[in-house]
C-alpha cells in the first residue's frame, strides 16, 4: 500500500506539531505502517491520505455510531448552520435537546453542555464536590475518564496535589469498593464507574450487577454522587444509562462521543438529587453552546429511538465475534474477544507484549481492515453484515500469513518501554 502522502505530512508535522501529534489518535503506539492522517469518510469506511480505503473497526474511538456523514444528520445540522451555531446566547434546539435527553435517560433531571467528554466528567466531579461539600472522590483502578490534570494517565505536567482527594478501588470487586469507602469517611463526594470495564491493554469485563447495586447502596448511605461515564459506551448498549441494563440509576451520567455521531458535543446529565450542585458551579466554554452539534444531536437521537441499530450492533458483532474465533482456531491463535460484541477488545492469549496483536493489526491494514492490536474497538449501525464478512475472510488470510511467522516477531519499541515503565512503577 502506498503511503508516500502520509509520511510527507508526518514529517511536516513533525516540525509544528509536538512529537508530530499527541493523543490518543496518534500513531506512535501503533504499528509502523499505520496512516496517521486520513483524508474522508463516509458510512463505516475511511480513506487515508494516499487514499488507501479502510473498514473503520475505530470509528473515531467512538464519535461514528451511525455511520460517517450520515445524511439525516449532516442535512439537520446544515439546515442549523443556515441559522447560526456559535451565537451570543443559546438557540432554542439546546432546551429541545435537554428535553429530549432528559426523556430518554431514566435517572436524569436535566443536561449541562460541553464538548468534550472530560469537560462532562470534570463537571461531574466538580457538582458532586459543590452537592455534597465534600473532597474526595472514588474511580475503578486502571479507568480512563479523560484527559484533565485530576484524571489523566500521563502524570506529566501535573502535581500531586491535583489528585490530592482521588481514591482507587477495584473494578467489580464489592469489598474494595467497600472499603475506599470506608477509608473516605465523611468526606466522600463520589464514585465514578464506567458502564462496564473496558481500560486499554487489558480484557474487558461485563458489569457485576451487584457491584452496580452496592455502589448506589453506598452512596444513598454516605450522600455521595453515583457517576457513570457513558463518554465511551454511551448508547450503544442502551437507549438509556447503560447500568439502567442492571437497575441501577446514577445521580450523575457524562456523555459524549457518539451523542451527536460526531459533531462536538458532550453532556452531564443528572437527577434532582444534585440540581443545586450543579446550578452553583461555574464551568462553561465559548463553543459549549453552539447550536449546529445539538441540531446533529437531536436528530441522531431520534434515529436511536426510532430504529433497531441496537439489534443491528448486536446481530452483526456477533457474526464477526463467531468468524474471528474460527479463524483463530483454524491458524492456532487464541484470540480473546471481550467486553459487548459492539464494543469488543481483541487480545491474543501467550502475547504479553502484543507483538501477535500487532503483527495481525498490521495484516488487517493490508488487506483494507483498519483493526486497533489494544484498545477496544467499536461498531457503527452502517456496517453491514457482508462488511463483517470480508473482515473475517481478511482475519483468516492475516492470521494464515502471520502463523508461520510467529516465532520470529518482535514487539513494538513503544509498548516494550510502555510495559518497562509499568513494571517499575509497580502497575
Ligand atoms: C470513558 C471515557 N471517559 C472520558 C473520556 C474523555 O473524553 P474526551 O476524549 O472526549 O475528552 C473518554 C475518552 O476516550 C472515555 O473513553
């Protein structure tokens, strides 16, 4: 494949840009031969900048849940961009789009507008310190809730003090839940979870029910906020919170990603337990209100509403779940596919430095299957059954390729450092 276009703009950007990108979508812990730049979309494909096509098994890491350039969506948000999008004030479509939220999701009593999903979960915990008066708040070991100084992995440019009133417990594992809470006393403000375990290198997890249940226990006993940060899985399991799966309704929910598939957009949705919190906080942003993302917003959610895309979602990561598990078995591999099929982690067994992982990623990206070798994946309503086809005909012909081979691969120089550093730190 050719990529001439694509290492032209890298060495450009190299000289304007840090490290030539930075993030979450940058290359740098991906195989050699990923494209960093991409030049459209559209549907479930992707066309990189030497106008390679892909099969998007990335999906923006979550914004495309309906498909690229939806045309329902693009025209309700080009008929809002004749009208105006950032204004002085507000337009009507963010009460329509507070409204409609607010009756979708069970447990919530209104919607605060941002655009990113760590604005949401910051101004969670920010309405939960304002609600309760109290300082520290509980995540899950390991959990990603974004990018801000109090949550992001990379403790660079940050200071202690900044995670001063940050507590861990375990996923899924009720005593140490129990007892961070314990530990926090009288001062806990809240317990962040997500939907379900889905932290990067590492198998997936489904929610343990009781889990769910002891945390909303927990926090009606102690007057601390429950927050589930759907930024990531945010209605692709449900049309509603997705712990509304296990009966658990949150006080607080942070939304983003596929909300307005793909427009900027992001939102904190609560319960009249933490109203007053929230109006007494002061966050806000110049484009938090911009009109043209919440016209994309409202008309997507009615999309949701008004067709079977979970169904959909279900039906066809199955059929691929099924397909990439023959094909392992047929070459050798164990592949471990976990966490829901329209979100699943692909992790191979005896690969404890991903080089199996990366080797088949970079086969994929041969033959048009654009595949992450660590990161959960995600599914979007415009792939179609005979998508899932050729990508299980390429995961056949890549693992058939990569089988003789295995013994002499070698792990990426990134993630070798990437585990060193863990290993030292004690993670
Ligand atoms: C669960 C979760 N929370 C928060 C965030 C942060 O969202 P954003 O990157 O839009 O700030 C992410 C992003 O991947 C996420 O997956």
């Amino acid at each position: 494949m050719l990529r001439a276009l694509d290492g032209a703009l890298k060495a450009r950007a190299a000289k304007v840009i840090p490290n030539g990108m930075y993030g979450h979508e940058s290359t740098a812990m991906l195989p050699a031969s990923y494209p960093q730049y991409f030049s459209r979309a559209k549907g479930a494909y992707i066309w990189d900048v030497d106008g390679n096509r892909y099969l998007d098994f990335m999906c923006a890491y979550g914004p495309n849940l309906l498909g690229y350039g939806d045309p329902r969506v693009d025209a309700a948000a080009a008929r809002q961009q004749v009208l105006g999008d950032a204004l002085t004030g507000p337009s009507p479509v963010m009460v329509e789009l507070a409204e409609t939220l607010v009756s979708m999701v069970t447990h919530a009593d209104w919607a605060m507008f941002c655009k990113n999903g760590t604005d949401a979960t910051t101004m969670a915990k920010s309405v939960a310190r304002a609600q309760t008066g109290r300082r520290i708040v509980i995540v899950a070991q390991g959990a990603y809730h974004g990018s801000a100084p109090w949550c992001t992995p990379n403790l660079t440019g940050t200071l202690p003090e900044d995670r001063a009133f940050l507590r861990t417990c375990l996923y899924n594992n009720v005593a140490s839940l129990e007892a961070a809470v314990a530990a926090a006393g009288d001062d806990l403000a809240a317990i962040f979870a997500s939907p379900f375990k889905h932290d990067a290198f590492f198998d997936q997890q489904a929610l343990d029910p009781a889990y769910a249940l002891r945390a909303r226990e927990l926090c009606d006993a102690t007057g601390a906020m429950l927050v589930v940060d759907e930024v990531r899985a945010g209605f692709r399991l449900a049309r509603d919170c997705s712990w509304s799966l296990a009966g658990v309704r949150p006080d607080l929910s942070s939304w983003g990603k596929g909300i307005a598939n793909g427009y900027p957009l992001s939102v904190l949705l609560g319960s009249n337990r933490c109203r007053d919190g929230a109006g007494s906080i002061y966050m806000t942003g110049s484009f938090w209100f911009a009109a043209v993302p919440m016209a994309a917003a409202i008309e997507t959610l009615r999309i949701l509403r008004e067709t079977h895309y979970i169904d959909h979602l279900q039906r066809i990561g199955e059929r691929l779940r099924n397909g990439f598990e023959a094909a392992a078995e047929r070459h050798g591999f164990e592949l471990r596919q976990t966490g829901p099929v329209q979100i699943p982690q692909m992790l191979f067994n005896e690969d404890p430095d991903f080089r199996i992982g990366f080797a088949w990623a970079e086969e994929m990206l041969r033959r048009g299957i654009y595949i992450h070798p660590w990161h959960n994946m995600f599914l979007c309503a415009a792939m179609t059954e005979a998508d899932m086809d050729v990508a299980i005909e390429a995961a056949d012909a890549s693992l058939a390729s990569l089988a003789p081979r295995r013994a002499k691969l070698e792990a990426h120089p990134a993630i070798t450092s990437r585990l060193r550093t863990r290993l030292e730190a004690g993670a």
